[in-house]
C-alpha cells in the first residue's frame, strides 16, 4: 500500500531546477555568472555588445565574432513584467515573476530573468533594479534581478 506523502504531512521536496549547460559559445558567460559577475559578449571583428552570444554577430554579421565576455553594472530598468501562476517551469514554484529589463550601461541589450523580490511586487515601467544571482548547484550560478531600494 501506497502512502500519499501530501496526506501523511510530509512536505514533497522542491522541484529540482534545469542547470544550464554551457557549450563553447556561452561557456565565459556561465563562468562569469558562477562567480555572480553579469556579463556581455563582445565581439572581436566590431567591438559591439550582444547578449547572449550566438554563432554570428548581430551587428557585423560575422561568422567568426571571436566573443570575449566583459563584466558589466548590472543596473537596469524594467521594460515590462508577468507574474507566473500557473506551473510550467520545472523547479520553479508559482507564483513567481519574470522581468523584461534593459541594461543601463548597454541599453540595446534586454533580459528576461526571475525578480528575487517576490510575485507581488510593485513595478511599473521604468523600475530600477540589479541583477543578483541565484546559486541553484555547486557552481552554478543563474542571473537574476532584485528591486534597486532593496539590493
């Protein structure tokens, strides 16, 4: 016989998180991230910024953008926000909320990541927040972003 754990009062464990896996691309990104430092890629070929990194660069178009990781502030406004109530991420328990930010210091480069402050909030367009870290394995850091007040 089966023992529900719910009705027994045992707590379920937390639902395990993805870990990100770097592949050649973005592996100074997740470096830089596991020692809680927000960085960009930055293009040999034009010197522009992008984030994150992909096989070309955006900007020249290059096929061989040779992408080198620079640490930035970390300060940012928030574009535009939702609140998660329903589960669909794995290791993510509702609610929760996610931000679309742009990045003060390289504002053509948005991110969307987790708000550390909780699902309830008050944002409004424009919000100052910093990006802090979520440190969800040994060495494994993921970006994610707090209200500046409360940093």
């Amino acid at each position: 016989m089966e023992i529900d754990q719910h009705a027994a009062g045992t707590a379920a464990p937390p639902p395990v998180r993805i870990i990100p896996i770097p592949d050649a691309t973005s592996a100074g990104y997740w470096e830089a991230a596991a020692n809680h430092v927000l960085t960009v890629a930055r293009c040999a070929v034009c010197g522009q910024t992008t984030l994150p990194p992909d096989m070309s660069c955006p900007h020249c178009h290059t096929t061989e953008p040779g992408f080198t990781f620079v640490p930035v502030e970390g300060k940012a406004r928030v574009r535009t926000w939702t609140v998660i109530r329903r589960p669909f991420l794995q290791g993510f328990t509702p609610p929760f909320m996610l931000v679309d930010v742009e990045l003060n210091d390289h504002p053509h480069i948005r991110m969307v990541a987790g708000l550390l402050d909780g699902a309830e909030a008050k944002l409004e367009i424009g919000t100052p927040v910093v990006v802090a870290f979520e440190d969800i394995a040994p060495k494994i850091s993921v970006p994610a972003f707090r209200l500046e007040k409360s940093a």
